[in-house]
C-alpha cells in the first residue's frame, strides 16, 4: 500500500530521512480494526520520529509510517475520527497516566497510509456536522490544546488566558477554544502575519513575542520552552497557571523560584488526553460551530512538502494530507 514513512531515522537532516513509497499492508489483530485513511494531519511529533527521536525507553521499531492523526471508514462504511494515545485492552482511567501508552508511530504503524489498524476503543464515530478534513486534526494538537484549557488551567468564562507563539497548531487551536468558550483570550507572534492570524481565529488581542502586556493575566499556555518561558512568568497574575506541554525552542530552562513561591503561582504540565476528552472535544466544536484553523492541505504524495513547511518553522494552521 501507498505510504509517507521513515525507513532510518537522520537527527541532523529530517528530511532526509523521510521515505514516499510502498509499504506491506497491515495485519489486523483479534481487537483492532481497518481504518481506510481519507485524511490525515502533521504533528511535530513526526518530526521528532524522522529524528529518531522518542519518549519511551525502547526505540522506535523502523522502518515506521509517519502520522499520529486520521480520519477515514471502516471495512463496514462507517466514518470514523482516530483517537491515537494506545494503551492496554483493560485500561480504565485516564490513559495519559498509564505508563505503558504511546501514540500511533511509535510502537505501530501510524497514519499515512492508505490503511492504519489501531484498536476498537481508538476509532470514534464521525458525528454529524464535523467534516473528515476538520476530525483528522482532533487527536492530537486540539486534544491537547482541550485538555490543556478545560483539564488543566481551571479558567472560567470570562478570565484573561494568554497563548504564546499563535501560528502552531495547538496554539490556533487553544485560541478556538478559548474563544468558543467565553474567555479573554491573548496571543503573541514574531511577526504581524502571525498576529493576523490569531486575530482572525479570535483572539481579543495580540502582541509580538516578549512584549510586556498591559496587564498581567489568569493563565499562560506555552508549547514554545525555553523561548518564551520568562515572559509566561512575568505575564501571569497571583495565584495563576502556567500550562506547558511542547518544548519547540528548547526544553532546559532557568528559572527563579522565589516569584513562584511569593505569587502562588502553578505549574502546569500536560500532554494528549483521555479518550472521554476527545469525545467531549469533538461535542464542544460541533456544539460551538467552531471551523478549525487548517494551513495547507496537500494529497499525501506531496508529504515532503508539508514536513518541509514545518521544519523550517513555515506552518501557519494545521498541515493536512489526503488520499
């Protein structure tokens, strides 16, 4: 079958090691199910496994398809939206807290491919007046983004939220949500066409990176690091949040304690979400009309295109493939 994979893994040069070809078609095992691929979205988690790059302490089994994220049909007709935070059959709880999970492509063959197999509990039923264009960008970046406003900042309707480097695709996302959901929401960009960007997704106002804002806020989400770290702790009020969940400029950063400590400050870290969320999420984007912000969408041969966008940091909205 047709496929976008990494046959071997280059940290220097992630382009390089990114494959346009064939690849056998999957095996389904007693449990899972046959997704026909229609549509499926870039994450930078493909760049960090282009990378050889991984969070768990085995390697990563190469050659591996790229994509965490898809929408498709099953054999029966049925569409469906991938959820692809794998665990255990009997799994019960909040799967993000399950030692063992992982994520499409990096234990099993992931999403870019004309098929992808995953388990039962992982395919959720395409609910009327969500597009496959718009579902194929849930899982990940929107999951996250989700969990990240409803889970883990506590904010309620009406509260300032600040979202450091608008143009990543959970930031436009977090923006979406944070609008749909009656908060003040801010937003900050290198340059004006990010803060168009945001603006036009909703954001109430924008501000170049490093800004000093008129008035300090409830909650920052950084998925930016070591860039813009200081800034998320200077722009947040006592008693507030700093919710973190991607390290795009760097992960090591230096910080003073004493203002945390002195400002009551939390510090927040977070990462997918539950299935139950996703479910709640893909209510909340039909309940609130909300159309996701969608950069490029490129058919699935023209791969490179889209990863090279990413890599040099071009993405403006989420990266869509097709088949």
């Amino acid at each position: 079958m047709f496929a976008v994979y990494c046959e071997k893994p280059d940290n220097e040069n992630p382009l390089a090691a990114l494959v346009v070809g064939e690849r056998p078609e999957p095996v389904v095992p007693d449990g899972w199910v046959r997704v026909r691929v229609t549509h499926a979205s870039l994450n930078r988690h493909d760049i960090f496994t282009l990378r050889g790059i991984t969070g768990h302490d085995t390697p990563i089994p190469f050659p591996m398809i790229l994509g965490n994220d898809a929408s498709g049909v099953l054999d029966d007709g049925t569409p469906v939206a991938i959820y692809p935070l794998i665990t255990g059959p009997d799994r019960t709880g909040d799967e993000t807290l399950d030692p063992g999970w992982h994520v499409l492509s990096e234990k099993v063959q992931g999403t870019f491919a004309d098929h992808v197999v995953v388990p039962g509990r992982n395919v959720l039923p395409l609910p009327d007046g969500l597009s496959p264009l718009h579902a194929s960008v849930m899982g990940t970046a929107w999951l996250t983004a989700y969990r990240m406003l409803a889970t883990k900042s506590g904010l309620r309707p009406g509260q300032t939220m600040l979202v450091q480097g608008a143009t990543g695709g959970v930031s436009t996302a977090l923006i979406q949500l944070g609008r749909a959901s009656g908060m003040e929401v801010w937003a900050t960009s290198r340059d004006a066409r990010g803060l168009d960007l945001a603006t036009g997704l909703g954001a109430h106002r924008g501000f170049l990176s490093g800004e000093t804002l008129p008035r300090k806020v409830d909650a920052v989400f950084d998925s930016v690091g070591k860039a813009t770290w200081a800034h998320s702790f200077s722009s947040v009020k006592r008693g507030g949040i700093v919710v973190t969940m991607g390290v795009t400029t760097g992960q090591n950063v230096a910080m003073d304690l004493l203002p945390v400590i002195v400002n009551q400050l939390t510090v927040a870290g977070t990462i997918m979400g539950t299935l139950e969320e996703m479910r709640d999420l893909l209510g909340l984007v039909v309940g609130a009309s909300i159309v996701p912000a969608i950069g490029d969408v490129l058919p699935m041969e023209r791969a490179e295109e889209g990863v090279r966008a990413m890599v040099e940091g071009r993405t403006r909205g989420k990266i869509v493939f097709t088949r």
